[in-house]
C-alpha cells in the first residue's frame, strides 16, 4: 500500500499460520459462509419437501430429467475447463489459459441458457415461484373455483367485445352502398364472427358448467382441473405406463385461455425450485463476471493465485449443482 | 505483450501439488459417469422403491462432492489445513439440515394429531366449516 | 476513592437479595397457584432460586472483598504474580458441571409431567385465538366436535375443576400464546396446528387468561377469563349456553 | 530490528498528523471512503453511538407507556398523536419496542464490538499495519449505510416501521394483512437486516483472515489478548450462524414480496382475507431465526468478554488468571452456541421432546460462563487494583453479568420457563447481560481506548459520576423486572393493566421508568465527555495506563500503517507485576529478560 502522508513507513513482517495466500484463505473462509447459506436452503426444502402432504412428481411440473442430468454435465465441463485454464496459468502459458477461460465462460452461459428455457417453460405453463403471478391452485376449493371464473369472465368479455366491434363495423358497412367488395368484408366479419362464436362456445363446451357453479363440489371441481391440466398421482402413471405423460389439457390444447388449475403441493414445489435455482443461477452469474474480468487480463504464472481463487468459487457452484440436481429432479 | 516469464520455466511440469490433465479428465468421466448412474436409478427404480433411490442418489452426490473437492479444488494435495476450513463448515451445514428435521415429524405427528397426510388434507378442503373462517367471523374484534 | 467504589458494589447482593426478601410481602410475586402440577413449577423457581441466590451472593461478596481489600491505593503489598492455578481450574469447572447436570436432570419429570404425558381422554374444549380474541368451543351433549351441536362461547372459558381437562389449541391467523399465570399453564398458538394442554385446577374462580405471544397492535387486549367452577355448575352452565345457542343461532350446515 | 520505543515517548505521537490544509479529495478518502481500519473503526463508533442514542428514546418511550398508560407522551405525542390528547395508540406502542430491541442490537451492540472495537483494535494489537483487505474492510461499513438509510424510511412508511418484533415471527410478519405495520416498514425491516448482515459478513471473514495470517513475529496464537479471542470466535460465530439468517431473511422477503409461503401455513384467514398459497411452516423461521440470533446474543457478548479480561488484567496490575480456561471457555461458549437455539422455543410448539435436549445443552452452557467469572474473580484476588473509570466499567460487567448469568438458568429450565417465559423476567435477563454486559463492557472500552483513538486522555472524574450514575440507575431499572417477571407480567403489552393480575404493579413500573430516564440522561454527561476530550483533553503518550499488549506501543493516534518500528512479540499480554522487572508491567514487545524462559508459562 502506498503511504499518502509522504513518511517513511516501514513494510510489517507478518507469521502467518496457514502456507497459503491471504486470498485464497479468505476464499474458503467465504466458501464457509456460502455452505451455510445452501444448506439452509436444502434444509428448509427437506423440511418442506417432507413435511408436505403432498409433492408433486418432476413430470407433474414440466420438468425434464434429461435437460437437467445435461445442464450438470455442462457445469461439470466447466469445472475441468477452469482446473485447465489454472494448469495453464502456472506454466506460465498466458493464451491457453485464455482459452480456457473463455470456454468456461461459454459453459456457464450455455448452462444460464438452458436454465433460462427451462423457466420459460415453467411459465408458459402457468408455473411461477408463488400466487398471484401462478395460475397453480393447493386444492378445489371456492378460491380456484372462482379463478376460474374470473378467467372466463375476462376471456368472454375478450371475444363478446370483439364480436360487438365485427357486428358495428358490419352495421357501418350495411348502411353503405353494397359494392362487390362491400359485400365480399361483410363476409369476412361474417366468417370472423363465427370463428369468434364457436370458440366461446367451444370453451364452454370444454370447461363444462362447472366453473359457473358457486356450489360445486370439490370432487368436481379437481375433475375440472384435470380437464384443465392433467395430473397423475404417481400409482397412475406406474399403472398404466407412460403414455400418461401425453394426455393434452385445456391449457395445452387452446394456450390462449390460461386457465388456473389445481396441483397439491404444486406452489411450494415452485417456490423452493425457483428459490434454489434462482440463488444457484445468480451464483453463476456472478462467476461470469468474474471470468469477464479475467479475460481482459493476462493470465500469467503472477496471476495464476486470481485463476485458482475464482477457480475455486466456480467448483464450489458446480457443487451445490451436483446437490440441487437430485434433490430437485430426481427425489 | 512480452513474455517475460519465459524464463521462469513455463514449460515444466504441473506443479508438486496438483493434479495433471489426465488426472482431471479421469475425474471428469468419473463425474459424468456418476451422474447417469443417479439419472437411471430415477428412471428404473423410482417408481418402486423410492427410499432406496434417495439413499443412491445421495451417496453419488457425496461421492461426486469428494471427486470434485478432491480434485478439482486440489484438496488432495493441500497441506493439513484443508481440514481445519472444511471439517467445521461441513459438520455445521449437516448439523444445520439434520437438526431441522424434527420438525417434519413434529408435523406429522402433532399437527395431522395422527392422521395421515391425505386424511389431513381432506380436513383442510372441509375447512370452510370451521371457526375462524370469513362465513362465521363477521362479528369478530379484528379490525 | 476504592472504598466508596466496593460499596458500591456491595449495594448489588445486598439490595439485591433485600428486593427479593420485600417483594413477596408486598404481593409482586408468583400469583396464587391453583393447579394441581403448579406446585412442581413453583417448587423448581424456588429452588433455582435460592441456589443461584446463593452463588450470586457468595461471588458478589467476594467480588466486594477483592475490591476492598487489594485498593492499590490502601495495599502495599505487590499484586500476586501467578497465571492460574490447574487444581483450582479443575475443581471450579467439575463443581458447576455437576451442579447444573442435577438442576438438568431434577426438572425432566416436571416438564415430563406438564407437557409430554398427554392423558388419553377426549378434549373438553377447543380454543382458537384470532387476532384479538379467543374462540371457544366445546362439543355439546354429543361428546364430538365438529358437529351441530357444538357449543361457541368468546374469551369466556368455563372448566370443571378437580378433574384433568385436556385443551385443544389452534390459532386461525398469526402466533398466539395461551398463558394462565395461576395455572402455571403457556402454550403459543401456531396455525396449521393442533395443540394438546392439560390442567387439573384446584380452586374454583375467574382467572385472566392472558395472550403472551405477540399478535398484532392489539395483542395487549386480547383478554380471556376462565372461570372455573365445580362440575355441576359448569355442566348447568354448558346447559345454559346451549339454551342461549339454539335460541340465538340459523341451524348450522351439516357436516360433509 | 527496530528499536523498541519507551512507554512515554511523546516524540513520536505528533509524527503523524495531517497536515492542516487539505483538500476535499484527499479529505474524502482520509476520513470518508478511508481503507484505514482506524478510521473504519471510528466510522462505526460514531454511526452506533448515534444509533444507540434513538435506541434508548424509542426506549423510553416504552417505558412510558408502562409507567403512565394512555396520557400524554412528550414531544411525541405533540407530534403524531395531538388527535388524541397526546395519547399514543397500540400501534406506536408495538413499533416503539420492536425497533428499539433491533435498533439496539442489530445497529448498535454487534456493529460496536465486531465493527467499531474490532476494527480498530484487531490491526493493533497483533501487529499488522491494517486489515488483510482494506477494500472490503470500507464495504463492510458502506454496506451498513443502505441498513441505516432502510431503518430511517420504515419510520416515514405508511404504517410505520416494523411492528412484528424484532424477532419478526411469520405469519405476523409475512402477511400484509396482519398489522397496519406489516406493509413497507416491516420490508425494508427485512431489507435493513440483510444488510447489516452483508456487512457483518465481509467483516467476519476479514477478521478471520487477519488474526489467522497478519500476526506479527512471536505473536503466536497464545499470545493473543483475550480481546483478540473474543472478535476470532465473534467472526467464527457470525460466518457460520449469519447466512442462515440472510437465508431466511430472503424467504421473509419472498413471502411478502413475491407471494410465496414459506412461512404461511395452509388455510390461514388474516383479517378476514385469505393468505398466501399455503403449505408453509411458521416454526420454520423460528428455527432458522435463532440458529443465528442464539449465537448472535454470544456475538454480542464474547468480544466485551474478551475487552473486560484486559481491561481487568491492566487495573489489577495481575495476570490474567487462567488465560487458556479463559481462551476454552470461549470457544466452549461458541461450540455450545450453536447447539442451543431451541431454548428460545420451548413454548412454541416444537415438539416436547426436543425441549428436554435443548434443555440440556442449554443448562450445561452456564458452565463456561461460570468459568469465566471465578477467573475474573480470581485476577482481581490479592491484585493492586487502579480504580479508573474503565476499571469500574469492566468490574461492574462482572456484577451485573453474574446475574444476568444466573438468571438464564430459570429460562434454561424448561417447567420454570412454563411461567416466566415471555414475561419481564425475560426482559430482566436479556438487558443483564447486553446492558449489563456488553454496554458496560463498551463503556469501560470506550474510556480505555479513547487515548489509543485520539491521543488525548478522557476526564476521569466525569467519567466516575458518569459511571456511578449509570450502574445505580441501570439496577434501578432493570432489577425490580424480575420481580415483575415472577409476578408473571408479560412483555409486549401496551396496557398490562388491562388484566385485573397485573393492576398492583404500576407502582413498580413508574419507578422503573424513573430510573430508566434516570440512565438515558447520565448518557449525556458521556457524550459530553467525549466531546470535550476530543478537542480539549491532556494529551498521553502511547501507554498511558502502562499496559502490555502491541497496540500501546504504537503512536496515540497511530498513524498510517500503525507502527514506526517491526514489532516482535516476545510473550503473553498479562505479564504484570513480573519479579523479573523493576516496572510492574512487562510490554510483549521488550526483549527477553534473563530467566524468563524459566517462568515462563506461555
């Protein structure tokens, strides 16, 4: 450190306890704090996890064993390229441990983007870490009962508006003089408008009068539900083989209605899978940035203590990935 | 830029304390190995014998943990204070998760007062019928 | 000046055991206890109490004497130069050990016998607390809770005394904590859960029953009363209020 | 080898001043955004003496209330509540108590030991120029700053500031319908605290980092005083407990931002509406919450441990008695910590069971305390004891910390704690040991590091009436609680006299809030003090009080980088009334003596 107050100042003499850089200690000090931080978070989740009546299955939630058991071979590969990129800072060799870095860096961004669909997907379905944002309900009761309706009410309202904006465009042209082409868009709206009709009828048709019904019964209410967005109970899907996995709801089948539907469990499994993901996510992030800056750096054998520091960090995120894998696919 | 730590041996060999490429690689297959182990016992066994797939799936991730600490983070080759930073970090974390379990059986227990889960949960979807609910409150002190 | 600064602290045991020898005079001491398992509560405060009155006294004595006496002022001899004593170590790390490894194990039963033992017997009532007030329910003529003919009452709970009652607790909203300073009785209410208390109580009489948990700006008037009372005014009473009940109350919706 | 200055060498002290014409730059990076450790620590002395100050109002407001239910409230009730005839409501009530426990110890208590003292002393006193990494060492203090600016705006939100508690139990405090308070002031409640714990995270792990490889030649672990063992098993302590809390303190964020349930379980009905999805566990928090804020009450207490053990040794002009008991006590403490969380919840439904194992652990911890106290006892035994005023505040720690001990054993006794838990006894103990305790331990390092800070000596006799005024007031207040706890007086009521069991204790409580007054006024004549010692105060040379350990043998105020010669360290910090020297003291830093290797203990 340089003296700003211009006297001399001599250089300390230290005895330190451990053969290892003061960066490097506090690394794994920090590492310390952020094993802590993760396993409170997994032991929250085994708590909730277990302590729930009810958990829904990873196919229940849209969520693909194999893109995960790929998203842990990626980080896996990211792990060997940084361990290579520090071989190849301590010879001494500056442009391969550059090249290492920035292959790092394309694996953890391949992983972020995987990750990245993975929640797209989520949200497609209507999967979000929590209510109101989730269009998952716990169980039919008169809540999801009058989501529903809700939903229907703004769809309706949605396909009457446009029906009454046809029928005045078709007022306005009638009173008009009736050319060929007059009467050629009055048979456009005409086609527009039934389309426009069968759908809202179609709907109906699909989701039944029971989402009309203040008084349904919870037994009809989950069969809606079902009819919304199939759900099988693990003994089911065990019965009757996979083909389980392609039976189409409402939801999949007309992607506009979004309706809400009913999966026990299905709001706690979101929130700790975003929670987990999401913490686990922005640690990747943060690593890289952290490779961003070591590639504008020459990574020589002076710097090959930074290369192993932020090499450290990155083994440590690909760790709590080979925890949070299982746990949250596969268990 | 010039290299002028050319002549501090870049050439040499991997240092005394790490591994070399090989090493890594073998980790590497080891890991991937690993991890399509813990992904076809979920496909083949889960459906039948689930506890026995938490137990595999957990000791592939300890072990895959190992390889990478071991390895990766050249803990095999760190002298003795690897285990001053890390024994008391791992303990705690695993005391911390353990020591939440509890209340898991709490709940069980106390709180579905012995009843199973499902059994519980059809009390919870009757619940309008109990006190505290809106239906029955109207005349209550809460403001 | 150290003479007037030991005195000082020699003001510590000495008021401080006064206060406690006042006090119960004046009535600002445990309430009348009027449970049957009070007695083992209030007979583990006093114990506690007088063996920890005994080591504060004797450590804040002599921390009055050290003072007193070795003043550098008043002191000519040199301060003592030792860096401990092993023997000494030993035997003021051994006696405490055993000490509070008796207080430890000399509680288990009373705790055993106020929380763990629940007896099998039905529940007589059911509390729920919501923010500020507690739900009280008790199952009618037909022994059973969730049908018809339960029986509600608001922050008035009547309980037979001579006999053990078992009390369910739930909570509808936030943490509640159900507190009986004369029956030496707390419990926190959780949502989501279900509770068992027991009490056998002693003496007929109203009691404040008392919300110790922290539940919103009102907590401070979340005020029960239990009166308890013999049995067979509490069953004319139960009586009664289901007289009051069908007079007041639309029949309730059957059950599911 | 540089040469080893003497105790009084004044020729130094004023090498180091700045020079008197400065510009805003250079005065911004000197004082401001400083990497020195010094004037980090004196950032964090400052910002928590001032917090410490609208701890203690927001305190007395309190007491208030207790004293004189439903009248006019000074000032306050002038400002806010005229509508009313200066009556304050429940609300403001359950805010005053809630933001003075967090104010007092998440921005006072643990920022003033681990960030004023820590700061300034760790560097010090084993020898190192300053902290392993400056940089972070100034982010640990600017992160406070978002924490600070978060308190201040919870009290300016509609709603008011946070009203949960400062334990912040769900579902009270993750559902917004819960309380007026639970809206923004109980967010950026949350927000504040993840903060200070961000700060008191980087703090930890460069402490650690510091004490482990910044030691200077000789100072080997046990030569280390206590005060330094105190801040190592402190940053220990916060680096494993605190990310838990951070951990569950996002949950909390999550659950009243974002819609999650963590910690709301199924089927609740607040105020009539429906909360969250459901399927939380309320406990859960509570579990997580006091796996940190257990330790955190041994964060609050084991580096004024570790000051008093000095400042005791110096005064009685002995060595520390049992100095690795001391140093085993301590780390039996923490170890023990970590285990004993569950005492704070054995009425909260937790499972019976698990109370009888808390229970245990939980008693066996007075055992280490215990310990400690007999050596302190025992260091004052056959001394020449100094009667300054840090001496009078280190011995009273003793006082007031034994009975803060011994009351924890009711509370560790899971029967007895049926009866007194949540009540003023509670509240007895707690302020025993942090005020009692910790306070008293601050005060007495305050007045014997204050020549170290600024080079210039404190008024004594103003630092005496100070002290006697504090330690008569502070019992006047604080012990008639535990009568009003074994009378069975719950805490966190505003009207207790609401309950026909509690009407005879107003008497008791309108003393109490007397002698509370009484001890937020003497704070004053501490503040004037150290004002006018600033500016005003004799100047002392680097060891006034003629102690051993490194950091008085460096200038008062140290300049930058600390020492003007390599210090080596040749023994322990408690070498007084060695017969191997003529002086009563003994520096580590003077070189061996002939036969010292013969007595030598350490």
């Amino acid at each position: 450190m340089t003296d700003p107050h211009g006297h001399g100042q001599i250089k300390l003499q230290y005895q330190p306890a451990l053969p290892i850089p003061n960066g490097k200690l506090f690394l794994w000090l920090f590492l310390s704090t952020e094993i802590m931080f993760f396993a409170a978070l997994i032991g929250v989740y085994i708590v909730i996890r277990f302590g729930a009546p009810d958990w829904p299955g990873p196919s229940k939630m849209h969520l693909v064993e194999l893109i995960g058991a790929a998203n842990t071979l990626v980080l896996i590969l990211s792990s060997v390229t940084v361990v290579l990129a520090l071989d190849a800072a301590q010879k001494d060799n500056a442009s391969l441990a550059r090249l290492w870095i920035a292959a790092t860096f394309l694996l953890g961004g391949l992983f972020l983007g995987i990750k990245v669909f993975e929640y797209k997907s989520k949200f497609s379905h209507g999967i979000y870490p929590a209510l109101p944002h989730s269009r998952m309900y716990e169980k039919p009761d008169v809540y999801f009962a009058s989501a529903v309706r809700e939903r229907l009410r703004v769809l309706y309202a949605r396909i009457d508006a446009d029906r009454a904006e046809i029928a005045s465009k078709k007022t306005n042209l009638l009173a008009g003089p009736q050319t060929e082409d007059v009467q050629r868009q009055i048979k456009d709206l005409d086609d527009r408008d039934k389309v426009l009709a069968d759908k809202k009828a179609e709907y109906e048709q699909a989701v039944g009068p029971v989402a009309g019904d203040a008084n349904a019964s919870a037994h009809a209410l989950m069969e809606l539900s079902k009819r919304i967005y199939p759900v099988h109970d693990e003994h089911e899907k065990n019965a009757e083989g996979e083909a389980e996995h392609e039976s189409i709801g409402l939801n999949d089948k007309y992607p506009e209605l979004k309706l809400p539907f009913v999966v026990t469990g299905g709001n706690m499994w979101a929130t700790t899978y975003f929670t987990m993901t999401g913490f686990h996510a922005l640690h990747v992030l943060a690593g890289l940035v952290a490779f961003v800056l070591l590639l504008f750096k020459r990574l020589d054998r002076t710097r090959a203590g930074i290369v192993e520091n932020v090499g450290l960090y990155w083994h440590f995120v690909d760790l709590v990935w080979i925890f949070l894998f299982p746990l949250l696919y596969l268990f | 830029m010039t290299e002028p730590h050319d002549t501090h041996g870049a050439g040499e060999h991997a240092h005394a304390g790490h591994g070399t490429t090989k090493q890594y690689l073998a980790v590497c297959a080891a890991l991937m190995i690993l991890t399509f182990v813990s992904f076809f016992t979920f496909r083949l066994l889960h459906n039948t014998q689930v506890q026995m797939t938490w137990a595999v799936m957990m000791a592939v991730s300890c072990v895959k943990a190992l390889l990478v600490m071991l390895f990766f983070m050249h803990l095999k080759w760190e002298a003795s204070w690897k285990y001053v930073l890390t024994i008391p970090a791992t303990i705690m974390a695993i005391f911390l998760m353990i020591a939440l379990i509890p209340d898991i059986k709490w709940r069980f227990e106390t709180i579905a007062g012995g009843r199973t889960p499902s059994e519980e949960r059809k009390v919870h979807m009757g619940y309008e019928h109990e006190p505290g609910t809106p239906a029955e409150t109207e005349q209550g002190g809460g403001h | 000046m150290g003479k007037v600064w030991s005195l000082l602290f020699l003001m510590v045991p000495v008021l401080g055991v006064g206060v406690f020898l006042v006090a119960p005079a004046y009535g600002h001491w445990l309430p009348k206890d009027v449970s049957a398992h009070g007695h083992m509560i209030d007979h583990l405060f006093n114990f506690i109490l007088w063996l920890t009155g005994g080591v504060f006294v004797a450590t804040e004595i002599a921390l009055f004497w050290f003072m007193w006496k070795y003043d550098a002022k008043r002191n000519p001899q040199a301060a003592k130069f030792t860096h401990g004593s092993h023997n000494v170590e030993v035997a003021w790390t051994l006696l405490p050990a055993a000490t509070l490894l008796f207080i430890a194990i000399y509680q288990m039963n009373a705790w055993a016998q106020v929380k763990i033992f629940k007896p099998d017997m039905p529940a007589t009532v059911e509390v729920t607390a919501r923010q500020f007030e507690w739900r009280i329910r008790y199952p009618g003529p037909d022994g059973k809770f969730d049908t018809r003919d339960d029986l509600f009452t608001v922050n008035d709970m009547h309980l037979p005394v001579g006999e053990t009652v078992l009390i369910d607790l739930k909570s509808a909203d936030v943490l509640h904590s159900f507190f009986l300073p004369h029956m030496r009785m707390k419990q926190d209410a959780v949502p989501g859960s279900k509770i068992p208390m027991w009490v056998k109580i002693k003496e007929e009489g109203m009691y404040d029953l008392v919300c110790a948990e922290l539940c919103g700006w009102g907590h401070y008037k979340m005020k029960g009363r239990v009166t308890a009372q013999s049995r067979e005014d509490f069953d004319q009473w139960l009586a009664q209020l289901q007289a009051e009940q069908e007079r007041t109350q639309e029949p309730e919706k059957p059950e599911e | 080898m540089a040469a080893i200055p003497h105790a009084h060498d004044d020729a130094h002290a004023h090498a180091h001043e700045h020079g008197r014409e400065m510009s805003l730059g250079k005065f911004l990076t000197t004082y401001v955004f400083s990497f020195d450790h010094k004037v980090i620590g004196l950032q964090f002395l400052f910002s928590t003496l001032i917090w410490f100050s609208v701890g203690g109002l927001l305190a007395l407001g309190v007491r208030w209330q207790l004293a004189w239910p439903w009248t006019k409230m000074p000032i306050v009730g002038d400002l806010f509540f005229s509508s009313t005839g200066g009556q304050i409501s429940p609300e403001f009530y359950t805010m005053l108590f809630t933001m003075h426990a967090s104010i007092m110890i998440f921005f006072v208590i643990i920022p003033i030991l681990a960030g004023a003292f820590g700061n300034f002393l760790i560097p010090l006193m084993i020898g190192a120029e300053d902290m392993a990494f400056p940089v972070l060492n100034m982010m640990s203090y600017w992160f406070m700053w978002p924490a600070f600016l978060c308190m201040i705006a919870s009290f300016f939100v509609e709603g008011g500031a946070s009203a949960a508690g400062w334990t912040g139990y769900p579902p009270l405090s993750s559902v917004h319908s819960a309380a007026p308070a639970s809206h923004t002031g109980q967010t950026l409640w949350v927000m504040g605290l993840i903060f200070v714990g961000v700060s008191s995270m980087m703090g930890s792990v460069n402490y650690m980092t510091t004490i482990i490889q910044m030691r200077a030649p000789g100072m080997t672990m046990f030569r280390m005083p206590m005060t330094i063992w105190g801040m190592f098993i402190t940053a220990i302590l916060q680096a494993f407990a605190l990310p838990v809390l951070t951990a569950a303190l996002f949950m909390q964020l999550m659950d009243r931002t974002i819609g999650t349930s963590y910690f709301i379980p199924e089927g609740l009905i607040v105020n009539g509406a429906p909360a969250g999805s459901g399927g939380g566990q309320p406990l859960l928090w509570q579990h997580l919450f006091w796996f940190y804020s257990h330790p955190a009450v041994y964060i609050m207490i084991l580096p004024a441990m570790g000051m008093v053990s000095d400042m005791i040794s110096t005064f009685a002009r002995k060595p520390l008695f049992g100095y690795k008991p001391m140093i085993y006590s301590i780390a039996g403490i923490a170890g023990l910590g970590f285990i004993v969380w569950g005492h704070h919840m054995f009425m909260s439904g937790m499972s019976p069971w698990l109370g009888t194992t808390f229970m245990v652990s939980t008693i066996m911890i007075a055992l280490p305390s215990a310990i400690k106290v007999f050596n302190w006892l025992a260091t004052i035994w056959a001394a020449r004891i100094q009667y300054t005023t840090a001496m009078l505040f280190a011995l009273s720690f003793v006082s007031l910390f034994i009975i803060g001990g011994l009351s924890g054993i009711f509370m560790a006794a899971t029967p007895v704690d049926i009866f007194i838990h949540d009540t003023y006894f509670i509240v007895a103990h707690i302020h025993y040991v942090l005020f009692g305790g910790s306070a008293m331990g601050i005060f007495g390092g305050i007045y014997f590091w204050f020549p170290k800070m600024f080079g210039r000596m404190m008024n004594e006799f103003w630092g005496k009436v100070h002290f006697f005024l504090t330690f008569i007031f502070f019992n006047g207040t604080f012990y008639p609680m535990h009568i009003l706890g074994a009378a069975g007086f719950p805490r966190r009521l505003a009207d207790p006299y609401h309950y026909e069991t509690f009407q005879h204790l107003l008497p008791m409580n309108q003393f109490i809030t007397v002698c509370a007054i009484g001890m937020g006024a003497s704070q004053i004549i501490l503040a004037a003090n150290m004002i006018y010692s600033l500016l005003k105060g004799p100047k002392c040379g680097r060891n006034p009080w003629h102690a051993n350990s490194l950091e008085w043998t460096a200038p008062s105020p140290p300049g930058h980088g600390n020492f003007d010669f390599q210090p080596v360290v040749y023994r322990g910090p408690y070498e007084y009334a060695s017969p191997l020297v003529d002086d009563d003291y003994f520096p580590q830093t003077r070189p061996p003596v002939e036969g010292e290797d013969k007595l030598a203990h350490h």
